[in-house]
C-alpha cells in the first residue's frame, strides 16, 4: 500500500505534488501538464508487462502509469534531452516504483535498433508543431516540434518496438490527432480506442487520445469534457484525476 502525500504537508518547489509521487520539472522544457496527466490516467496498461514512454520528459507519464499497474509491470522512458532524461532519472529514484522505472538518454531511432517487438504498451506525449516558427528556447523547440522527431518517424519506430498485440497511445491537439491517425492508416495501424476532448461543453474539440493497434480491431470512442459550464472540473475529469491530483 503506498502511501499518499497528504495536502496538510508543504509542498515541494519546482515541480508538481501528486498523492503518491513528485515531479521535479525545473530541468525540463515541457513542463507537467494536462496532456500527459490524461495520457497516464487513460493509457491500458492493466495487461502490460512492458511499457515504454517515448520522449519521457520529467517522467510523469511513466510514473502515472507505474502507480497504475501491477508490480510485475517495468517501464522503460526514452528521452533525447539530456537535462530532461537526468531529471526524469532523479524523479524515478525517488518514487516508490524505482525498481520499476528506467530512463534511457537516447535518440528513439537508435533505441528501436536494439529493442525490437519487446513492449505490451507504447505511450508518447510526442512533438506536434511543425518549426515554421523557430522557438527561443532549443530545448522547448525539440520538445514542441516536429524537427528531432517527425510523426512518420515515430509511427515507424513504435512499429519496431511494439509486441504484436500491442497497443500505442498518444496525445496530441485534435486536429493533428486526426492527420496523425491518417498517417497511422497508411502505415498498417488500427484505431482501437479515441477520446476527444474539450475544455468546456459547447468549446470546440481541442486535444485528441489515441490508442492504436497492429490488430484489426472494433474501435471504440468517448469524448470528454475537462470542465463544467460553470468552469469547475467535471465529474468525468475528476474520475480519472482522483488518484493522483490532491483534494481530488
């Protein structure tokens, strides 16, 4: 049984508190965020005894699904950016899931050379904005951009490293969700499962969850509202942020 931090303690700087772990992301360009909170709180890691975070950051994704799954369960994380892969190693040694968590230092490209058909579950909170526009910060750019790592790329590298009954989930913004879902069509990738959702009801669709499958498969779909009208959480988002978030 692990046990919760409770609100009463102060909370830690730099990073963000949850109920059974902290995420340090001072070091990192992209910091926690809702993205990655709903890509570890929905990807199916119930039946997977390996699982790999592409483009880890500060480890959160992994860390969610570490609380998420059984103790047989061993996650992998590959991050290109040094400071970003040294603070996600920090993060992993100080939760209780240490055994568990390993990050690599490595260009996925590479790392799928050495690693073949090995993952019951894949998850990426991967680059999505084309560099038209350079960002001032180099290590932001490679994170938010498509430049280190195009959408192509890592369907073809997901395609290497996946078992073949495995499932691969990301989170992107909804409409390069969809392009990105195209592009896995294309590649021999079914949509198992998507999740479309909005900030509030009658907002237009933002952010879109996608678990695809190198199986033919019967996909189901869910939309999701974060909010209320009224701006509070909705009874769905708490649901899948009750175990994590505090005073949730």
């Amino acid at each position: 049984m692990t046990k919760e931090v409770s609100s009463a303690q102060p909370l830690r700087r730099n990073g963000f508190t949850f109920k059974q772990f902290f995420v340090a992301h001072d070091r990192c360009a992209m910091k926690v965020g809702t993205d990655g909170v709903l890509l570890g709180a929905t990807a199916p890691v119930s039946q997977a005894r390996r699982v790999l975070d592409i483009g880890c950051g500060s480890g959160l994704i992994a860390m969610m699904l570490a609380q998420r799954s059984e103790s047989h369960t061993f996650i992998d994380a590959v991050e290109l950016e040094p400071a970003a892969a040294g603070q996600a190693a920090e993060n992993f040694r100080e939760s209780v899931w240490a055994q568990r968590l390993s990050v690599h230092a490595q260009d996925i490209n590479e790392y799928a050379q050495k690693h073949p058909a090995q993952y019951d579950l894949i998850v990426s909170n991967p680059p999505y904005f084309e560099s038209a526009v350079a960002c001032r910060d180099e290590a932001r750019n490679a994170a938010r951009y498509t430049e280190t790592l195009t959408h192509e790329a890592l369907l073809e590298c997901a395609q290497k490293l996946i078992a073949p009954e495995g499932l691969f989930s990301v989170v992107l913004p909804y409409d390069i969700g969809l392009a990105f879902e195209a592009l896995a069509h294309q590649k021999g990738w079914f949509s198992a499962w998507r999740m479309a959702v909005r900030d509030r009801p009658g907002k237009p669709l933002n952010r879109l969850l996608l678990t695809l499958s190198r199986q033919s498969v019967e996909r189901t779909d869910e939309e999701l509202a974060l909010r209320k009208a009224e701006g509070v959480y909705s009874e769905e988002f708490c649901a899948l942020i009750t175990d994590f978030y505090l005073n949730y």
